[in-house]
C-alpha cells in the first residue's frame, strides 16, 4: 500500500485549504497523512463545506489500510493563525516530522506545502528553503529543485541566494556534478536521457567575454567535458532566447529567477517542485503561502493537484 504524506506548510497561508480541496482527489487505495493541526483543518472544512472523514494518527506505523490521517503536533492554540511566529513554528515541526517518516521509508512520497522563509527562519528553521533542508536531512550533497511541468523543465543551479551572491558559485566542476545528477535522475524517475540546454549567465551568454567572463571561462568548459563524455548539452545559451522554443529536455540555468520567471509565465498552473536527489519523491505547488488570499476558497488548486499526481506517480521510484 502506497502512503503519500502532505505537510500543512504555513497554516496561515493557502496550504490548509488547498490540502482540504485535494481531498476529493485521493486514490481509495491509498494511505494519505496529513502533517498538520487537526484543528486547523477542521476549521478549513467547515469554511469550504467539504467534508472527508481521518483518522488520527501517533505513528505511520498505526496505518493498517487506505484512507486519510492525521498526525496532530498540537503546537497552534488557534484553529486559524495569523503569519507569525506560531505559523512559522507549525510549518516547521510538521516539515520536520514528515520528513523523518521520509528518510526512515515510513511513507513513499511527500507533498510539501509552502512555508514562509522569514517566519520560518524565526522559529528557527536555518536553511536557504525546503528543498536544501531535506538534502541535508537525507544527507546528500548533490541535489537539484527540478521545476516540472509538460511543456517546460527548469533546474536553477544556484536557489535561494542573493542574486550578487550568483557568480562566484558558477564554477565548472560544479556544473558538471549538477549536470550528471540531472541525466541520472532523469533516467531513474522518467526513463529519458535528458538533452540539456545551460544557459550562460551574462546577457548574451557574456559575448565573447565582451560582457562578463563567467560563460567563456567556467561555463563553455563545462559544457565541453560534458560533450566528451557523452552528455547530451548545448550551451551556453544566451538566455533572452533560450525559452522562444522549447528544444531541449530540460534547461539547466545559472540562477532562481532566470528559470523560474519563464517557467512560471508558460506554466505556472501545472508547474511542480521535485526535488532531485533524494531517497524518497518530494513535490511540492510552485507557488509560495499567499497569505493575501488563504482562507478564502479562491487559490488555485491545479499546482498543488499536480504535485500530488507526480508524487502518486513516482512514489516507489525514488
């Protein structure tokens, strides 16, 4: 029996309700645990009127046959928390919880629900985003945060880092470690060799060194050794063409925004998180908490409905 864990993220943000909605979607033959305040998701089925019966849990361990549970922390005193400190620590202990049940093979999948980095970090949560906790939670140095839709893949090769913090990260050993875990997952989770395009880093991939040096001394090399080992890549791309069409398996570029802004506007609906190299399949929706419209039954579940049909498709796979 395959179980899917999903975390609440921040309470006060959309993930609650969005995991309420998902409820209509859940396979009968599987086992779903929810990590988050029983509370709270009460309150967000009586706001929406959708009802699904769980069942509260203690342990994974507990699980005996499919259906919905719930394994309640008890840390909010409210059964709807405002962004604060409170909504920081429940988004926190509920990741980490899931997250240990992940590592130890517990549960097959996780579907991660989006935390606020600043009321995270208060709680003290130290980590750039989720997806760099769960490396370190697994133990892993070579990970990648695939954003995944049908029409458009994109790997950010730096994440979450401020954008003068960019170039000095760019550097050709690294490029290539990142490249060959992409080609490994890709083979593993999807059966495909991947053909990946590496955009440069400079506009017009730094024209001959005319505008930056990164692309001719870190990043052409590393597309040339890759080329030598039989990798299928191209680049550096100039990235203000790189997306006009989509020619490649998976686009592989050099910093959060220069990936994520297109693929957003060509698939910010159906566009997921998966993170790479981990033992266990983690999604996650690609957006953040939405604090402006949580709680109102208007957040689009289509992201978040996505990563659950991903994670359901490749849980055992990882």
């Amino acid at each position: 029996m395959v179980k899917i864990g999903i975390t609440i993220g921040d309470p006060a943000g959309v993930g609650p309700e969005l995991i309420v909605r998902l409820s209509r979607y859940f396979d009968p033959q599987k086992a779903y645990i929810i990590y988050g305040e029983k509370k709270i998701i009460q309150a967000v089925k009586r706001e929406l009127s959708v009802d699904f019966e769980f069942s509260e849990i203690y342990t994974v361990e507990e699980i005996k046959s499919p259906g919905v549970y719930i394994a309640d922390l008890n840390i909010s005193e409210t059964d709807r928390p405002l962004p604060s400190l409170t909504s920081g620590k429940v988004a926190v202990a509920y990741l980490g919880r899931a997250v240990v049940d992940a590592v130890y093979g517990k549960i097959h999948g996780l579907l991660t629900m989006p935390i606020n980095k600043f009321w995270a970090r208060l709680a003290g949560f130290s980590y750039e985003g989720q997806t760099e906790f769960l490396a370190q939670a697994c133990n892993v140095r070579e990970y990648a945060m695939l954003m995944y839709s049908e029409k458009l893949k994109v790997v950010p090769f730096t994440t979450h880092i401020p954008l003068r913090e960019v170039p000095e990260r760019i550097r050709k050993d690294d490029i290539v470690k990142k490249v060959k875990l992409i080609d490994r997952e890709f083979k593993r989770l999807f059966g495909l060799e991947p053909v990946v395009g590496i955009l440069g880093l400079n506009p017009h991939a730094g024209d001959m060194g005319a505008i930056g040096e990164e692309d001719m001394k870190e990043i052409a090399p590393a597309v040339e050794a890759l080329k030598e080992e039989g990798y299928k890549v191209e680049g550096p791309l100039s990235p203000d063409s790189a997306f006009l069409n989509i020619n490649y398996d998976v686009y592989l570029c050099m910093y959060h925004d220069q990936g994520l802004i297109p693929f957003k506007m060509l698939a910010f609906r159906e566009g997921v998180n998966l993170t790479l190299g981990i033992p266990f399949v983690r999604t996650s929706p690609d957006h953040g908490v939405a604090y402006d419209i949580a709680w109102k039954g208007i957040a689009d579940e289509g992201p978040s409905l996505n990563a659950l049909r991903l994670c359901e498709r490749l849980a055992g796979k990882a």
